[in-house]
C-alpha cells in the first residue's frame, strides 16, 4: 500500500462542492503531476492530502492512518509542502528562511542542534543557494527565490514533498530550472506531488500523470501511455496534435490551428 | 574545536554565528541601557538626588527626606515603568506578529477602550480614591474587551483571522469611547477624575500596584516569548505555517491571550500609553530582521528604557511641575518613528 491516499473525499469550500468520491493514490517513490482546466480541483485535492482543507467525506491516509488524527508535528516530518503563494517576510536572509523548515523537529527544550544545521546546510547545498546564505531573500531574482522556498521544504526533510504551482510566476528558463532540480529530488528518492499548468512540462517530467475535469479523475498513469488528443480535448476542451517531444520522446501537446477555421467562417 | 564536519560545507555558518553572537550582545547592552534607565530615573527629578545618596537611601532608611522621596516615590516609579514599559513592548511585538501588520497595535484588540469605560464607570458611580480598585477595575474592563471582540470577531464560518479580530476591536474600541465619553458628560467632576487616568502617568501609583499586576505580565510575558517559534512559522503564511505543524488557531488563541494580560495589566497600572507598542517592535525590526526570536526580547527590553527615559524627560522639562509620561512618548516618539518610516530601513513584517 502507498504512503499517500485518498479515499472517498468530498471536498468543498463553504457551500461550494469541489469533487465528491475522490479516490487517489500517490505511488510511492513517483514524481505525480496533477493537471486539469483552472477549477478543476487540482489544487483543492493537494491542500487536502496536504491536511490544510478538512474533507466534508472520506479521508486522506498517510501511512496507513487518517492524517487528519496524527499530530501536526508528526505529519511535517513525513509531508512538506510549498504553497502556491508563501510570505516571505521581509528582511530575511535565506539561510534564516531555509532554516524555518526545521520547525517541526524542534521542542522547547531543543530549539536548534547540530542536526538542524546539518540538514539547513545540505538543502542550500542541494538547490545551490549556499553562496546566497547571507543574502536578503527579497533581493533575489523569481528563480532564486523559489529555490530558497525549495531549500525550506528540503530542509525539512520530509520524504513526501507537495508542491502547489511551484513555476507559476517564473520566466521559461526559470521554470525549468526549477523542475529540472524538482526532478532530481525525485531521483534521489522522494516522492513529489505537484500542481502545474502546462501539460507539456507536466508530460516531460512526470512519472504519474493525473488529469483532471470537474473535481473527476479522468485519466492518471505514464503520461506516455495516457496524454492522447482525445484526452486533452475531454479534460481542457482543446483540439490538439501529440507529438514526441525531440528532446525528451514525451508527449509533446501542440494546439490546433483555430484561426483557419474561424477566419473561413467568418467570410 | 576542530570535530571535522562530514557533511556539505557550512561556509557561511562563522557570518550567521557572528550575527547571533551580535544580536546576543546587542540585548545585553539594552540590559545595561535598562539598569541604567533605572538608576537615571531614581535620581533625577523634581529634586535631583545624586546616586550614591539613592544607593544610601535604598540600603539605610534613615528616615530623611532624600530616603523618603527615593523609596515612597522613585522606587514605585520606577518599577512600574519598567513593567508596564516590557509588557507594552512585547504585547506590541506580539500583535504585529500575529496579525502580520507592520503597524498593529496592541491597543487594536479593544483593550485600551474597554479598560477606560471600565474606570470611568468606577469615577462615576463609585465612591472610592483607592487606586487598586481602578487598577482591577481597569484589568476587568480590559478582559472583558478582549472577550467582547474574540467573540464578535470569530462569529460566522471564517472564524478569528487576524483581520476580522482587528475590525471588531476598532469597532468596539470606538463603541467603549463613545460611552466613556457619554458617562463623562453626565457629571464634570467624573471629567476631571478621569482626564488624569486617560492620559497614562507612572506617577502617583503605590508599590502595591506592581505587586499585585506583576504576576500577571510575568505569565503574559513567559507566554508571549515561548510563541516566538510558532510566530516565525506562522509568518511564512497560513498554508506554509501549518504545513510545517503549527496551529494557527492555537498560536492565535494563546497569543491573543498574552496580549490582553500584557496590555490590559500595563493599561490598568498606567493608563493607556499609546505609541510605545507601535513603535517599539516598528524600531527593532529594523535593528535585528524578522526574526520573532530577537524581536520579542529585543521589544521586552527596548520599550521599559524608552518609557523611562520619556518619564525622566517629563519630569525634567516643566520643573519644579511635570509633563505625563504618555504625553512625552507620544511627543518624542513620533518625530522619530517618522524618521525611521522615512529612512525606509524599518522592514513590514
């Protein structure tokens, strides 16, 4: 049985239902992309395996027990998440940033230890922003500060790592920087869940695809045995080509040309 | 120590220790800035005593005027400044870290305005010049504010975020001002009692007045600096906070907590003294960074050597008289805070 699974969720904010039966299983050890049209529940279904939105039904497990009953402090140590939108306060550096991550494993009588610079150390060392230790993080380009954010989650040494849309404000270049080096975390051994728009990055670097529609799972596995276009067209409604990627040999989305058709019918 | 260090290369670990070891000093100089803000304040006054007549005066009550004045005036003073200085200073800290507000301020939570309606209703309809039963009257008023706006303020489904618990304490804060004032007009003689107590003063108070209030800022104060770990979580946003195991309702609850007991025991010991909640954590910020872990105690520290430092002042500029000690921090604080908001330095939050 994987770590990470949901069983039966109905989740819904105030009045407004999201998804309702939803049954998902991260594999342990994948890199799971969840991807799916804007309100599709995408990002409702990572707070929720997260332990951030309480589902209305069902429950979400991890290793075996509802997380929802497991000591807050206990679940940070198993699942890390970076949010779609985190604070950075102002005037921080990054080393003392990084070095939050460390919260959960620390008690009034053991506030900092060896261990905690250890672990601060080697995150700055694994995203390469040992250099910037010293520097203020609101100073930082986008792409270095969301590895200073990566670096947090690092630091917190969690095998499950959740991430909510972590390219969304980033320039091309930077968004695949930052998925390159979310793909050797994933090498290294752990498991990553992440939100992401584009279909193409998520075909690139996932090895478990979920799409979905409606608060639905429509499709999930490789995303070379799932990602047609016919399923793009099901889940995003967009008429498309699939390509291998000449880089990668992944599905490459290429849309339709719709501008032939509309300008033909409009003479 | 020469342990070789396995792992990845800490190479910048000497100019984080440095930091730490600086702002470590950095308190111990404020704690020398505070006994010394004490011994200035024994001193100095309508009639200055020199130090080692203080010291005299303290050890060998003689009886003599200058012992008097020392112990039955200087002493209470003096104490009750430093008290109700730290627990203005960290309940401010305390505020803008827990409604991520650069500019909260612990009178916000409704406390300031439910403890002065409480003393104006003593003034009005009591007959009594003890000033202990202000004192509780005040403590009571404040706590019942502070429930009085947790409980508007959670009402409905989103429950107590910062920003609606800051909405019902202006709300109720001006609600608790317009009866003060109404209780006020009824009678000119409730005026002038009150007018004293609204313009916050160290003097005046007797020594039983810390005795009896100190233990509640002592519990307000250990609670407030042991969330400093929570509020640094926290600060990273709600999501990343709870993510990494925090509980934003529990940290918010107990926060709000030492805040009122804070604020509220400061409030009826003094008066409402506005300003040094607000600028104090404002000022340290920009000294030592967002860290909750200095700023707290830096604030605790800071704000007692700046109401003293403003009492001395008061007591100096309009001799053989005296200017009330909140009229001088107001005075004196606000050119310099705009400096600081002007030089740009003072980070948010």
């Amino acid at each position: 049985m994987n770590r990470l699974v949901a069983r039966d969720l109905t989740l819904a904010y105030e009045q407004r239902v999201v998804a309702e039966g939803l049954g998902v299983e991260v594999p342990d050890g994948s890199f799971t992309v969840i991807v799916g049209p804007n309100g599709c529940g995408k990002s409702t279904l990572l707070r929720a395996l997260a332990r951030l939105l309480k589902p209305r039904e069902g429950a979400v497990f991890l290793d075996g027990e509802p997380i929802l009953g497991q000591p807050a402090k206990q679940v940070a140590r198993r699942v890390g998440l970076l949010p779609q939108q985190p604070v950075t306060p102002d005037g921080i550096t990054v080393a003392d940033l990084v070095a939050r991550g460390r919260y959960p494993y620390q008690r009034l009588l053991r506030q900092w230890s060896r261990e905690d610079e250890r672990a601060v150390a080697a995150a700055m060392e694994a995203v390469g922003v040992t250099e910037l230790a010293d520097r203020v993080v609101d100073e930082l380009s986008g792409g270095q500060r969301q590895r200073v954010w990566l670096a947090l989650v690092l630091a917190q040494e969690t095998p499950i790592m959740l991430l909510d849309e972590p390219t969304t404000f980033l320039d091309i270049a930077h968004q695949i920087e930052v998925l390159d080096l979310c793909s050797r975390l994933h090498e290294e051994g752990r498991t990553l869940v992440a939100v992401l728009h584009d279909l193409n990055h998520a075909c690139r670097y996932a090895t478990h695809l979920i799409a979905m529609r409606g608060g639905e799972i429509v499709a999930q596995g490789r995303p070379s045995d799932i990602v047609t276009a016919e399923l793009v067209e099901r889940v995003f409604g967009l008429p498309c080509r699939i390509i291998d990627c000449p880089e990668t040999g992944t599905p490459l989305v290429v849309p339709a040309d719709r501008r032939k058709a509309l300008t033909a019918g409009m003479l | 120590m020469s342990t070789p260090v396995r792992e990845a290369p800490v190479r910048k670990e000497p100019v984080r220790a440095a930091a730490a070891l600086g702002r470590a000093g950095g308190l111990l100089i404020l704690a020398g800035a505070l006994v010394a803000a004490m011994a200035a304040s024994l001193a100095i006054g309508a009639e200055n005593i020199p130090l080692g007549r203080v010291v005299d005066g303290l050890l060998h009550p003689d009886g003599s005027r200058e012992a008097l004045i020392v112990q039955d005036l200087r002493v209470p003073r003096t104490l009750l400044g430093v008290v109700v200085g730290a627990s203005l200073g960290l309940a401010g800290a305390l505020m803008q870290a827990l409604t991520r507000n650069p500019l909260a301020e612990p009178g916000l939570l409704g406390v300031n305005g439910g403890a002065a309606f409480a003393v104006v209703l003593v003034i009005a309809f009591l007959d009594t010049r003890t000033s202990l039963v202000y004192v509780w009257a005040a403590f009571a008023g404040a706590a019942g504010a502070a429930v009085l706006v947790y409980a508007v303020g959670s009402y409905g489904r989103a429950g107590a975020t910062p920003g609606r618990l800051v909405l019902a304490g202006a709300a109720l804060n001006a609600v608790f001002s317009a009866l003060t004032a109404g209780v006020m007009l009824l009678d000119p003689r409730t005026f002038d009692g009150f007018r004293f107590w609204q313009v916050g003063s160290l003097a005046s108070r007797d020594l039983e007045v810390v005795a009896q209030l100190g233990p509640f800022m002592l519990a307000g104060a250990v609670l407030g600096l042991l969330l400093a770990r929570p509020l640094n979580a926290l600060a990273l946003g709600e999501d990343a906070g709870r993510a990494l195991g925090v509980s934003p309702a529990r940290t918010r609850a107990l926060g709000a907590l030492a805040i009122v007991v804070l604020c509220g025991s400061a409030t009826a010991a003094a008066g409402p003294i506005w300003f040094l909640g607000l600028a104090v954590p404002f000022m340290v910020r920009s000294l030592v960074g967002p860290d909750q872990r200095w700023v707290l105690p830096y604030s605790l520290l800071l704000a007692p050597v700046l109401l003293l430092a403003a009492d001395i002042a008061g007591r100096v500029v309009a001799r053989p008289g005296e200017l009330e000690t909140g009229i001088v921090t107001a005075f004196v604080g606000a050119p310099v805070f705009i400096w600081m908001v002007r030089r740009g330095k003072a980070p948010k939050q």
